[in-house]
C-alpha cells in the first residue's frame, strides 16, 4: 500500500524485527478485548426484566445495547487514527478510565434513557481496549505470530461470553440487572490497573503519523482504497452483524418462543459461544499451516447454511432442537472467520495499524447496532427477522470476501508476513 504523501519518508530497508510482546501484557491486552463482550452479554439475561423496570419494549432495551454499540463504534474510530499520531499507551489509559465511570452510571441509570447514554458513554470508552490490543500486536507480531496473537484475543472475546451470560443470568435472578454493571465496573477497574502497570509504549515516535488532521484524513484515504483491505474488513462487519443478530434476539427467541428459562438461556448461550471458542481455537492452531483464506472460506459457507436453516426453523414454528443445533453451527463457523479477516485486513493496513483497526472495528460494531434492533420489530413472538437478518449478513460477507479480495494472496500480506 503506498504511504500518505505526508508521512514521514520510510527508509529503504525495513525496520528490524520488534521484540515479541511479553506474555503479562498478552494477557492485558486479552482482558481489555474482553470489555465489550462482557457489556454485551452479561447484562443480556435481564433483558424483559429491564423493560418491565424502566417501562419500555423489547425494541427500547435493545436500543440501550444499540446505543453502546454505537459508542464502541466512534470510539474505535476516533482512537485508533488518534494512536497513531501519539501512541498507543495514554489513549488507552483514557479510554478504559471513561469506560468505568459510565460502568458505574450504567448501575444507577433511573430511565431507559439515562441508561442509553451512560452506554454510549461506556462503549466510547471501552474502544480503546477493543482498538488498540489490535494495533499493538500488529506494532509488535508478524506472519503466524501475529496470526497467532489475534487469535488468542478472538478466543478470549468468545470465552468471555461463555461466562458472562451464565454469571449474568445468576445475578438477575438473585439481584437484579443492576448489580450486572457493578460488576462490570469492578472488572473494568481491574483491567485498568493493568493496562497502567503493564502497558508499555508499542509505536516508536519514529513511525507515528504527523502532520495533523490533513495527514489523518490523507492516511484514512490510503487505506480504505486497498480493495483487499476493505474486502476484509466487510467480511469481518458482515459477519459479525450476523452473529449479533442472534446475540440481540436470542434472550426472546430462547425465553419468550422456545419458553427457556433465565438460568437456561444463559446454559444455551454459554454452548453456543463454547462452539465458536473451539473454531477460533483451531483457528489459531492452524494459522501458518492452512490458508486463511481457505479458513474464512469454509467459515462462510457453514454459516451461510446454518443461516438459512434458521430462517426455515423461524418459518415453522421454530423447533426446539433443530433451532438451537442450527445457532451453535452458525456461531461456531465464525470462529473460522474472525481472526484470519482481522490478521489479513491489518497486514493490509501496514504501519497504519491503528488506523486500519480503527476502520474494522467502527464497521463491525455499527452493522451490528444496525441490526440491533431490526431483529426486534416485529415483536417478541418471532424468529423471522433474525433469521432474515443471518442469512442476508452472511451473504454479504461471503460476496465481500469472494469479490473484493479476489487475487489477494493465500498468506499473509508482506507488510505483516515479515
């Protein structure tokens, strides 16, 4: 990818190799990627008590999740350019800093209203964790090891899932949805003690973007005019706006259609998320071995099958066994997806990771608050939309990938291949 005319001169030999990240500040990194999975379903058992509470629909709470959605969204677009011009390390300490004192807001919001501001407040916050992690392996990691490292964060945003509906549905039922966010607070403070303690500076000031908002705007320009790039990019939005239409509707389709449980929806949806924890596990173990555009492909295909499954279990009478078969297969074939369409897209965006993180990171969580909502209005007695809504992302992905990433290389780009 050719550099901003207004980016310092690179010089004529690549830069060595970066020393590899230390396994503490892995795992810092891992936890921080948690914060949005964690705000995104812990809180999700609660949801027909919080409209019942706050006095609104089914459309209003999930216009709360919305509403963080949009914030994690514009944060991470925001940051990550940002991060790139003065580095990794404050606009970290910044964010996750913003993100617990909305947490705590969240925990005392009196109306439906004050709760979706305090989310918005608290996704803007948490981008920075989703964000940078991103940038610094790829500042940090090239070829497999970098594979390698994003996927360890992709199984971590999965594993957290796996817990936090389960935790969240035992605390709803024994506390109320309130304490969901004291919790989180608490979790969001632990991760910003490490991310000050551990923490170092990824981006040498020799490498970071300068020249102000012109240089900013001329970068962004670069980048998204990578075809390979935005093809990525769209696979990974596209995919993950399927998935989240069935993170958003699945707390009434499971309780308020199948006639689950609180306590085991949050079973059912903590087997769902294992599956996609296993896929991104052997994702990761194959990463430099097999194709990652051989994984993404096969990834695509099964959650396009699943999907339309999905719409057919909606169109009659949404079978019990057939229905929550068909939601693991849909969200365990992403776990083929995820990391390898992050790896590919990052090697894409070069030194500019920040930047190119930034992009992925704004159009994956924006589809998703698009689909947010959409997959609730019909009501709560139908699987239609969401199945309407998995099918159509899943094409979508799988049209990005097979259209605007065609010829890319079946490895790593060089810039991140090392």
């Amino acid at each position: 990818m050719p550099a901003s005319a207004d980016a310092p001169a690179r010089p004529a030999t690549p830069p060595a190799a970066p020393l590899p990240l230390a396994p503490a500040l892995v795992a810092v990194l891992a936890l921080l990627t948690a914060v949005a999975p964690l705000s995104i379903d812990m809180y999700l058992p609660g949801f027909p008590a919080m409209a019942d509470e706050l006095g609104t629909t089914a459309s209003g709470i999930q216009l709360t999740m919305t509403a963080f959605l949009v914030g994690l969204g514009l944060g991470q677009l925001f940051i990550g350019p940002l991060s790139d011009g003065i580095g990794r390390r404050r606009p970290l300490l910044v964010g996750t800093t913003l993100c617990l004192v909305a947490s705590v807001a969240c925990a005392l919001a009196p109306t439906v209203e004050v709760l979706a501001g305090a989310r918005f407040l608290q996704g803007l916050g948490g981008a920075a964790g989703v964000v940078l992690a991103r940038a610094v392996i790829s500042d940090t990691s090239r070829g497999p090891a970098a594979a390698k490292l994003l996927g360890v964060l992709m199984i971590v945003s999965v594993i957290a899932p796996v817990v936090a509906p389960l935790a969240g549905g035992l605390i709803v039922a024994r506390s109320g949805w309130r304490l969901v966010f004291w919790v989180i607070a608490a979790l969001v403070a632990v991760m910003l003690v490490g991310a000050a303690v551990r923490a170092r500076e990824t981006l040498p000031v020799a490498e970071r973007t300068r020249g102000g908002i012109g240089t900013t705007l001329a970068t962004a320009r670069d980048v998204l005019a990578n075809r390979q790039y935005t093809g990525y990019v769209l696979t990974f939005g596209f995919a993950f706006a399927g998935l989240f239409a069935y993170i958003s509707a699945s707390p009434f389709v499971v309780q308020n259609i199948i006639g689950l449980s609180e306590g085991q929806f949050s079973l059912v949806f903590a087997l769902n998320a294992l599956a996609i924890t296993v896929t991104s596990a052997v994702s990761a173990a194959l990463a430099g071995r097999v194709p990652y555009r051989s994984m993404i492909g096969a990834g695509l295909a099964a959650a396009t099958l699943a999907g339309a499954g999905l719409l057919a279990a909606a169109l009659h009478g949404v079978p019990t066994v057939p229905t929550l078969v068909l939601l693991a297969v849909f969200q365990g074939s992403f776990g083929l997806v995820f990391g390898n369409a992050t790896a590919l897209a990052l090697g894409e965006a070069g030194r500019h990771a920040g930047t190119g993180s930034a992009f992925l990171g704004f159009l994956q969580f924006a589809l998703a608050a698009v689909v947010a909502p959409l997959v609730g209005i019909a009501g709560e007695d139908t699987a239609v939309p969401m199945g309407i809504a998995m099918v159509v992302s899943a094409v979508l992905a799988g049209l990005s990938f097979v259209v605007l990433t065609r010829g890319a290389t079946r490895s790593l780009p060089a810039q991140i291949a090392g």
